[in-house]
C-alpha cells in the first residue's frame, strides 16, 4: 500500500549534457513535494556536466562511468533508487512544477500496482504540441507508443514484478517495458495534466526506421499478433520512406534547444506561427478589460495577422469572459484566443499562456493596463541573437504618473540586479520565446515576477535597450494594501531563502548578503521581530541597504508608499 507521501525516486540519465542538465536538475529539485530522492546516472561526460553535478551533489547523488546505453543507465538509477514510486527524465527535458504531489495523491493508498501517466509537451526549436495517451492503450501498442516514459510514474513493486527495461534494446526500451506491464496486468492511471517537457531529436525521432524495428522486434517476442504488428511496421516504413524522399532526412536535436510554443483551445491549428504573442491573465476585469482591449489596435492593421492575443481568464466571476467574446467577436485580431480555467492566481494564468503561446516573442499585459506602442517592427528588426527587448513603461495612479525605464542587464550583472530589486514590470520587456526557461511559480502570491526574472537569466543574455519608446501604462492600484503588504512580505522572505539555496554555488558575498536582507525586511513587513544587526551586512548593494533601514525604521507604516503595495494579482 503506498502511504499519501511516499518516497519518490527520479532517475536522470545523461551524458555531455551541460547546455540543459541544470534545467532538469532545476525542475526536479523546485518541486514542493517534501520526500524526493534524485539520482543522476552520467555515462562519462567530457563536456562539463560534471561540473554542474557537483553543485548539487547536496541535493542529489550521481556516478559518472561508461554504460551500455540509455536501457542501462535507467537501470543503474533503479538500483540504486529508495523510492517506493520511480520517474525518469531525460537530461534535456524537464517536469511541470507541482508533478510530484500530483503524483502521490493519485497514487494514494493504491497497492503499488499502478502506473500513473499524464501528459507530455513535445517540442523542439521549430515546432511543439501537447499529447494525450491514445484511445484503447492496449490496441494503441500494435501501432506505437502512447505513452513516453518521461510522462509516468511506475511503482517499485511493478519493477519488482515483471523486470527493468531491456538492454538489448538502443532505442524502443521504453516501449517494450510499457508492452510487458500492459501484458502482465498492471494498471494504467491516467490523469490529464501535463507533467513534462519532451525534447524533439533524440535516437527515437533523429532515426524512426530503426526505433520501427525495435518495436516490431519486441511485438513479436512477447507474442502480439504478427500479421497485424507486420502490417503496421511496412505501413511505417512506408510513410517514413515518403518523408525522406520528399522532406529530406530528420535533422538532429539541437544542442541545447528550448521550449517552443504549442497550438492550443481558441486558435485555428492551421495557422502558420506568430512573430509576438501578448499574453493576458484575466480575473474578474470587467472595470477595465475593455480599455485594455482597445489598446491593443495600437498595433497596425497590416501586422495583426501576425499577432497572437492570448487572454486567459483565470475564474472570472464577473462579465470579463462576455466582454472577451464580443471584442473577439470584432475580428480585430485573425488569432486571438481565450482559455478558460480554474483560479489559480497570476502564475498559473501566466503559465498557461506561455504554454499556449505561438509566437517567436511573447509580451505580458495585465488585464488593467493599456498597450502604448506597436511591438511588431522591433521584434521584425531585432537580430537573431537578440534575447530581449526593453522599453519604459508609465506608471500610473489617479492623476499620478511616472516613468519607469528599463535597466540593463547581462549575464554578469544579473544576479547583482536581481538579488538587490526586481528592476522590471513584466510589461517592460518584449521577450524572445526561446529564452525562456522556468514557468512563474504558482506557490507565489505576489513578487512572482521578480522570482521569475531571477530565474530566467537567459532572458538577459543578449539585452537591446529600445530609447524613447513607452511600451505600456501600468495602472498602479490595490486593495487592502496592509493585507497585501504582510502577504508580500511572506513572498520576499520566501523567494529570497529559496534563491539562496538553489543559488548558493554561484552567489558572491555581496549577493548572498543581498538576498539576506531582502528575507528580513520580508520579515518585518510580517511584523517578526528583526534585529537591527541585520543591517550591519557587508558587502550589500547601497540601495537596497537604504531601503533596509526605512523599513526597519517605519516598519509597516511603509505599507503607504511601498510601491509594491499596489501591484496587481488575478
């Protein structure tokens, strides 16, 4: 019987994969599950993957030593896993955040004889589309795979039953590991949601023939039906046979290859992809969603047809989703697409629209803001190695206004920034898809985006500064702005100690005492008692130590001219 927080195992096999094992290593070791035993099983790399292993040998373990494949490394993991329940992810791949305790409540009090399967996004730089297990899995088999393994979660005692995967096999071991489970009874639970990110490339998909083969030869050794499995594999080879003759042959995964965008509810599939997408978290914005559609035909009429507007409504209880209707009803935009779900805050809205996102850039708007400018001809200019595109926005209340410009920022001075402020209004930038790395964390209540540029630091790899151009007006507003103060400093003190310990290897002095005082002035916006020592840490940036010492002084009196009191949440 598996308890309701069971010890889950994840096992990583790599080799020479220093471009995207830290993003791995990232989206296991942020999951909010308290019980997770990591291992990482290196083939011997060359190329500095050690290196990054070595950062987080106190999180996880690793070995590093040649192997027998992909098979064989899934299996040294398992051995040496603890875990009443095991998931293996890929070296360039990467899990959802808030998989592992989706994991165990759905495994809860079942007798470990279930494998629990989701969703899995598969996707490379060109190119990306959620998948669900096909109807009938079991028929599904004599076709392919309806299921990647990245996507379960199998449970020691079914690795126990009928075996671990087959070394024989280079590319299909997954496939005939699910094949005997199926064959041997073991239960499938399915649950729709997604649970990781599948990179595009690998021997299965660079090599389609020779996976075919492998899975015709599992068929027919576990006894599938032969004039079927037959049939299906020359129809394969068939198909793949046109593909080369007329495609060419499928290139190789890109090294180090990031998220692409996916097709999603509300937009036509056979569109080609968009140069910007503007996303737009919507919560119960009746007040001001029309203003803030308005904005939107700021952007001129020859280039709306390559814009997509994607407008999430996160639980709206108001008339927000009928305002939406009839705006889209105008046709304005040729891709303008609403999706509806559960309130989950400004994170999950925000998530759920970079997953859906189409375009090459993607812009966030709020749902009370108004767009200033045309995004289309700098994302049209912009050179290729560009990451990102900064402008000023105006910051406004009442009869209030302010021009927050955009600071510049590299991979050097990144952390520096970022440990001392959150120096951006999302808004601010216009931001290369492909820079993105890590979804907004759905356990933040406010802040979340300074968490989120913090890390994102390939969004600022290569930073233009556009002049003189506003790209928004923040409208700066609040409710209870006490209630909010408290909860923010919540939020500081929490993001600031999580950055810290996921950062510490790479942190200097001055950032980590940056970080140090962002979490006690966290704590006084709680009303925890502070000492005044704390302002004593040295090196610190200048700025923030002032800030440090108004808070201290006024305490939650600052909760009237924080600025951060008035943000903004759905």
């Amino acid at each position: 019987m598996i308890g309701p927080t069971p010890l889950i195992s994840i096992i990583t096999p790599t080799f020479n994969s220093a471009r995207t094992i830290e993003r791995t290593i990232h989206s296991v070791l942020s999951q909010d599950y308290p019980q997770i035993d990591y291992h990482i099983v290196d083939g011997g790399s060359t190329d500095g993957t050690l290196d990054i292993l070595k950062k987080y040998e106190s999180r996880l373990t690793w070995t590093s030593a040649k192997d027998e494949g992909v098979a064989d490394a899934f299996n040294i993991g398992i051995k040496r896993s603890r875990g009443e329940v095991i998931g293996i992810v890929n070296a360039d791949d990467y899990y959802e955040l808030g998989v592992l305790n989706l994991v165990a409540q759905t495994l809860a009090d079942s007798n470990g004889d279930t494998i629990f399967h989701g969703q899995i996004r598969y996707y490379n730089d060109r190119m990306s589309r959620i998948l669900s297990p096909w109807p009938m899995p079991r028929k599904a088999m004599w076709l392919d795979l309806p299921f990647n393994h990245p996507s379960y979660f199998v449970p020691r005692v079914v690795y126990d039953r009928i075996g671990l995967y087959d070394t024989k096999y280079k590319i299909a071991m997954d496939y005939d590991f699910t094949l005997r489970a199926m064959q041997a009874g073991v239960k499938f639970r399915y649950v729709p949601r997604l649970i990781s990110h599948f990179q595009i490339g690998g021997l299965a998909s660079s090599d389609p023939r020779a996976t075919h083969r492998e899975v015709l030869r599992s068929q027919l050794e576990h006894g599938e039906p032969a004039l079927i499995c037959r049939t299906t594999f020359a129809a394969k080879m068939t198909i793949n046979s046109l593909k080369r003759f007329f495609l060419g042959a499928p290139s190789p995964r890109p090294i180090g290859a990031v998220p692409a965008p996916f097709f999603t509810a509300g937009l036509q599939p056979n569109r080609p992809p968009a140069l910007v997408s503007i996303i737009i978290p919507i919560y119960n914005s009746s007040l001001t969603l029309q203003r803030t559609l308005d904005s939107l035909l700021r952007i001129a009429p020859q280039h709306r047809d390559a814009v997509h507007i994607q407008m999430i409504d996160d639980g709206s209880t108001d008339d927000s989703v009928a305002i939406v209707e009839r705006w889209r009803a105008q046709n304005h935009f040729p891709m303008a697409g609403l999706i509806t779900q559960p309130n989950g805050g400004t994170s999950a809205a925000r998530n759920m629209g970079l997953n859906s996102s189409i375009g090459e850039w993607v812009f966030f708007l709020d749902s009370d803001d108004e767009l200033m400018f045309d995004p289309m001809p700098f994302a049209a200019r912009a050179n290729p190695d560009i990451t990102c595109l900064a402008f000023a926005v105006k910051l406004r209340k009442g009869g209030w206004v302010y021009r927050w410009g955009a600071q510049v920022i590299s991979p050097v001075t990144h952390l520096d920034a970022m440990t001392s402020k959150c120096p951006y209004y999302p808004p601010n930038l216009l931001i290369r898809r492909r820079a993105i790395d890590r979804l907004f964390d759905t356990s933040l209540r406010t802040l979340e985006d300074w968490h989120w540029f913090t890390t994102n630091p390939r969004i600022f790899e290569k930073m233009q500064t556009i002049n003189g151009v506003t790209s928004a007006i923040v409208h700066v507003h609040g409710g209870n702005k006490t209630a909010q103060f408290s909860q923010r400093g919540k939020d500081r003190t929490e993001i600031a100690s999580r950055l810290l310990n996921e950062l510490i290897p790479t942190l200097t002095k001055k950032q980590q005492s940056n970080l140090l005082l962002q979490a006690d002035i966290g704590r006084v916006q709680t009303g925890e008692p502070v000492s005044w020592t704390a302002l004593g840490r040295w090196p610190c940036d200048l700025s923030l130590l002032a800030k440090g010492a108004i808070y201290f002084v006024f305490r939650k009196q600052t909760a009237r001219i924080d600025p951060y009191s008035s943000g903004k949440s759905a």
